[in-house]
C-alpha cells in the first residue's frame, strides 16, 4: 500500500489517473464497529480540504468523514450505500467512500505515509 496516503481523520487516499479515491481506514472501522449507514457527497460537488462531506453511522456512533484534499466529487461509492458492511470488510477496496478530482494533485504528498500512520495510530 506504499502508493496510499493517510490523513489524521482516519481517512485513506488513493491517486489512480489524476483521481484521488477515499475511505476510511481500517483503524475507523475497528474503532467504528459494524458500519449500518452511509451518506455520501453528490457527484460534481467542489469541496474544501478538511471539509466533513459524509457521514458514516455505526451500531456505537456517528462519525464525519472530511476531504483530504480540496477539489471536485466525481464518483460516490453507490455500492457502499446499499451495503455499508462493504466499510467494515473491504475498508481499503470495495468499501471505498468517494472520488475527487484534486484542485492540487501535489496536496496529497502532504498527507503521511503508511508508516507515518501507523506510528500515529501506535500514539493515541
């Protein structure tokens, strides 16, 4: 997973072809427990970098999910929304939240490595 890049919130970020795909990470999910509803962000929605654009409900609690980055919503996981487990078994895959087409692709460099990641999970 050395291409994935990892925000604070919990959040996972994937840039495939000038499109960045999000979800929360596998970390969220444990700490969410089984995931029962989803909202996601419209397509063609420009969004703020931190900005909290989903929801995700859980049987213990109701969390946002934020941008990592600032740019446009192309795709929203419609699957996710039928199957919200989808969060809890293939957080990293299937269970992926939204697509956005970055204002600045070079943001995402910002973001941690998966071992900076895992040393800030390690701290809390």
């Amino acid at each position: 997973m050395a291409d994935i890049k990892f925000t604070k919130d919990h959040e996972w970020v994937k840039l495939e072809g000038g499109v960045a795909t999000i979800g929360i990470t596998e970390h969220a999910q444990n700490a969410l427990g089984d995931v029962v509803f989803v909202e996601l962000p419209e397509a063609g929605r420009e969004v703020a970098a931190e900005e909290a654009i989903a929801v995700v409900e859980s049987v213990k609690a109701a969390s946002d999910v934020y941008a990592p980055i600032a740019g446009k919503i192309v795709e929203a996981n419609q699957t996710l929304v039928d199957d919200p487990s989808l969060a809890n078994s293939a957080p990293t895959t299937d269970g992926w939240f939204f697509k956005i087409e970055p204002s600045d692709a070079g943001a995402i460099d910002a973001l941690m490595s998966e071992e900076e990641y895992s040393k800030f999970v390690d701290s809390l």
